[in-house]
C-alpha cells in the first residue's frame, strides 16, 4: 500500500509506512509543545495587603482550557490552610488573584466563567445570587488584556472588592456570596480540580 503527498511524483508513491513512522516520530514535539504551553505559569507575588493585613500566597496554579493555560489563579490567606471548608466558612479577610495569561480571554469567556463556576459552587441554583451576580458582571465592563490582574479580596463587613491592576472597582457586599464565589475554585465542584489542589498547599506563612 502507498499513498502520494504533496510534492511528489505520481510515478513515485511514498509507502504508507514511512509516512506513518513520521508521523509517530512528529507527535511527541507536538504533545511537548502542548505541555509547554498548559504548564506555563506566571508567578505571583508571595504576599498582598488587604484590609490593613498582609495576606500570603497560600497555593496556586493555571487553569487550563484546551491545552492552553488561560489565567493563574492564587489564594491568599491570614495563615496556612489546607481544608476547604474551613476556608469558605471563614469570616476573615482572604483573596484570590487572577493573573490573564492568554490572550484569548476576553470579558465575555471571563464572566461566563465566573458564572458557570457560581452555578456550579451554589449546587444548582444560579438564581440564588443572581442581584450579585448582576453586580459582578457590572464591575468587570472593561476588556481584558493578556498579563492583566484581578484581585477579589474579602473583607468582614464590607464584602468582595474586586479589583483590576490595583484599582478598586467596587465591593459586592455578602458573606454567603463570598463562600459561593470562594467556591468557584475551593467547593466540591470546582472550575479545575487539579488547581483546587494547588490553591490549598498551604504555603502560606502566618505573621
């Protein structure tokens, strides 16, 4: 059996075979450049304050779509944790930066993200925040940019700021809604498991 490829002669057919031992020797450059690109993190920083403390970088990781690594997601925290729950139920200040890494993320695949995690995080009721919800998608009116940084910072009796590039957009008020939006990357239905894990590491260093 031979089959012609481009280029060639029709009196000269390439084997079906040594096209096939190409092709096997190809593919392993082709996953290696897809694992470049998936595992490529950028690095955020060790520590962050928020609502006069100092927040310390817990864990965190890429979330991937399709080979490719659309943000880096961290969790910031008071002092080390490892549990989930015990983080959604805290009433104390916390964060979660999101640094874009690719330009394929626009305001729109973000917020249809964040909404789709939200659902997923109230277990089924996209209803339950749908005032907040509203809110969030309200502050987030710019587009985005590859190497942009938002910052959702939770405070005790204020609520979610949310922040672009350090500038405070707006605060959605709400401890339930901070365990829901918390959940997006922390609950028991996370938007990627494998960064889920990476976020509760516990690297944090308390003061």
């Amino acid at each position: 059996m031979s089959i012609f490829t481009p280029g060639t002669q029709s009196g000269n057919p390439v084997p079906a075979e040594a096209v096939m031992t190409t092709t096997r020797n190809f593919l392993p450059a082709i996953c290696l450049s897809l694992i470049a690109i998936s595992t490529a993190s950028a690095e955020l920083a060790p520590q962050m304050a928020a609502g006069g403390k100092v927040l310390r970088l817990n864990g965190s990781g890429g979330r991937t779509k399709t080979f490719v690594q659309v943000y880096e997601g961290g969790l910031y925290l008071l002092k080390p944790a490892t549990d989930a729950k015990t983080v959604l139920e805290s009433d104390e200040v916390m964060a979660v930066r999101i640094k874009v890494t690719s330009g394929f993320v626009s305001r729109t695949s973000l917020l249809s993200s964040l909404k789709e995690g939200l659902a997923q995080s109230s277990r089924g009721r996209p209803d339950a925040f749908a005032r907040e919800t509203g809110q969030l998608q309200q502050l987030l009116q710019f587009e985005i940019r590859k190497n942009d940084i938002y910052d959702f910072v939770y405070v005790p009796s204020e609520g979610l700021n949310v922040l672009k590039d350090g500038k405070n957009l707006g605060v959605i008020p709400g401890l339930e809604f901070k365990k829901a939006f918390f959940g997006i990357w922390l609950s028991d239905s996370p938007v990627d498991s494998d960064l889920r894990k990476k976020m509760l590491a516990g690297r944090a260093i308390a003061e």
